[in-house]
C-alpha cells in the first residue's frame, strides 16, 4: 500500500519508516475508545504530516485510508481522535489539496 501514496505524497506530507510506522500504531491503538470506528481494526501507519499529528494509516478491514489526528492520550469518546476515511483516490485528491496550501 506505501507504493500507492508514492505517487502524490508531497509536502507536508511524508511516507515513514518501518519503525516509525510500528510507534504511531501502537499510539493509534492506546487512544482509541471502544466505540471508535478503527477500533478493533488493525491498523498500519504509512505517512504523517510534519506540521501537525496527523497520520495516514491503510485500514485493511475497511480497504481504505485513514486520516487520524492523534492527540496522544487516551479517549473515551468515538469522536476522537478525528479520522477521515479514504479510498486511493479520495485520500490523492486531499493530499494534493493540502500541498496547494502549504
């Protein structure tokens, strides 16, 4: 799935390492409520955005993108963290609108 965002990860957005990707999966699953969509799901980090604590993770169950921003402490409401879900296309489309922008 990483190869895929290759094609349009641009500023601020950047792919992540094998270890990073493990440390902000690990921190998506310690904030997720029981009643959060991703909840449950397994989950692997691909890419994050370097000024801010969003991360993009592949969402297998689902066959799609998540964006998440995580806030780094434990939630007990389904509304966070935030995620945005995604297919390819959708997940191109914003990415490349963030770029614009940035």
């Amino acid at each position: 799935m990483r190869e895929k965002l290759k094609n349009f990860i641009n500023d601020p957005w950047w792919l992540i390492s094998t270890s990073m990707s493990e440390s902000l999966t690990k921190e998506l699953e310690k904030e997720l409520s029981l009643t959060h969509i991703l909840y449950g799901k397994e989950a692997v980090a691909m890419a994050r955005r370097e000024d801010n604590d969003d991360v993009i993770f592949w969402i297998k169950k689902l066959n799609k993108y998540a964006v998440v921003h995580l806030t780094y402490s434990k939630e007990t409401s389904n509304d966070f963290p935030i995620t945005l879900l995604f297919t390819l296309s959708e997940l191109e489309e914003y990415c490349k609108t963030i770029s614009k922008f940035y």
